[in-house]
C-alpha cells in the first residue's frame, strides 16, 4: 500500500490533505445544518471561529505526524511537518491580513 511508504512527496501530499479533513470534520460536527459556502463566510468573518479551525486542521496534520513518527517513516514525517509549517505561515498570514 503506497501509504506504507516512506516518501517526502506523500508527507506533502498527506500533510496538505489532513487540514481539509480536519475542516470538513469540524464543518460536520458544528455547521453541519448550514452549507458549507455559509460555513466559509461565517468562518472568515468571524476571527475565533477561523481559529478554532485552524486548531483543529494542525490536530489532524498532528495525528498524521504521530503516525508516521511512530512507524519510524521519518521522511514522510519531515514532508507532513513541511506541510503544516507551510499551512501555519499562511493561516496566520490570512488571520492577520484578512
């Protein structure tokens, strides 16, 4: 199975991933009586929602990270923790900008 592998590119790849499904969990378990496009802007407009958001994104990339670390793939650990180091910038970048 190619997520056994111990690759830099999948660690991108998951790393980019588990926030998306950390939203979407977030968005089910929260907003899930709203549509996701009014999730977006309610997300965007309101600062401690934004964050509590990110929060749980970096949880997910954190959970991917620990798996991997445990497994002893440290290049698909080192690529997901690129990934999140990336997504951290920009989402304070946006908290700050936007």
């Amino acid at each position: 199975m190619f997520l056994k592998k111990d690759n830099l590119v999948l660690g991108i790849i998951l790393g980019f991933l588990a926030p998306i499904v950390g939203v979407l969990s977030f968005y089910f378990s929260k907003f899930s009586y709203a549509g996701f496009g009014l999730f977006l802007q309610y997300m965007l407009e309101q600062k401690s929602l934004f964050t509590a958001v990110i929060s749980v994104s970096l949880i997910a990339n954190a959970i991917v990270f620990t798996i991997y670390i445990n497994t002893q793939k440290d290049k698909t650990a080192r690529g997901v923790f690129i990934a999140t180091c990336i997504y951290a910038i920009v989402s304070i970048a946006l908290k700050f900008f936007l």
